[in-house]
C-alpha cells in the first residue's frame, strides 16, 4: 500500500504523521505506538551501527546490545551525535541489560563528533531516545 505522506500501518491501513507516537493507538495493530527498536549484534569486525535519523523512527527509540567474542573488548565510535529535542538521550553501556552500567549519557540539546567508548568486557549496548525529525547519529562498534 502506497501511503504518500501518510504514516503506514503494514497492516493495510493509513494514518495521518500527527497520530504517530501521540500515546494513542490509531493503526489497529498498534504499529503507530511501538517503541522499541532492539537487535543483538555479535561482532566479528568492524560493525556500521544502524544510522538513526529522525524521519524513519519508530517513536524515536533504538536499542542495540554489541558483542564480542570470547576474550575481547568493544571499541564503540560515533562519528556523529546531533540531538536537537530538550527529551533527546543517548546511553551507552557494559553488559546485556539496557539502562544498567552506564558509562556514558548524553541528554538534550548536543552536537559531538567523534565520541569513543571502549568496553569492560564483551558486551555493550546503546540507547537512543529522539524526540525531534532533525536528531540522528552514527557510528561504528569494532
């Protein structure tokens, strides 16, 4: 289904831009509403984090959980980080569980480049919380 400028549904159905992430479900299976954006990622080598930007969000949250293999530690790279909303926040941090062991958060208004986290062990995760269509970064995890 072709929606133009309308929000899609990927059930048939189209909504208009305003209704997506307003709290209220408006596309039947709830699409317009959902949240959360999370994968897991072995990494082997160099690894292109998904490159977030404000106009292809999913009410602007991303997740990802890096990890390494047995013995090594992960490098996290992000060439940019441009957050333009007062609710904007980026998290970074060691193990599996999103929102524990913090090393890093950026929150509000930012403009960085070239930020470098390394890990304490094998696995890492990152958090991105957009509220704005003009925040985005991007980076790498080797």
């Amino acid at each position: 289904i072709d929606c133009k400028d309308e929000f899609n549904c990927q059930n048939g159905a189209c909504i208009s831009q305003k209704s997506v992430c307003d709290r209220y479900i408006d596309c039947a299976n709830g699409f317009d509403e959902n949240d959360n954006f999370s994968k897991v990622t072995y990494v082997t080598n160099r690894y292109t984090i998904l490159s977030y930007d404000g106009d292809n969000r999913s009410c602007g949250i991303q997740q990802e959980v890096f990890i390494a293999p047995e013995g090594l530690e992960l490098l996290l790279n992000i060439d940019y980080l441009n957050m333009q909303f007062q609710g904007d926040m980026l998290s970074i941090g060691n193990g599996n569980i999103i929102h524990e062991r913090i090393l890093l958060e950026y929150s509000n208004w930012a403009l960085l480049s070239e930020i470098r986290v390394l890990s304490d062990g094998g696995v890492m995760w990152i958090s991105v919380l957009f509220g704005d269509e003009y925040s985005s970064f991007g980076g790498y995890v080797e």
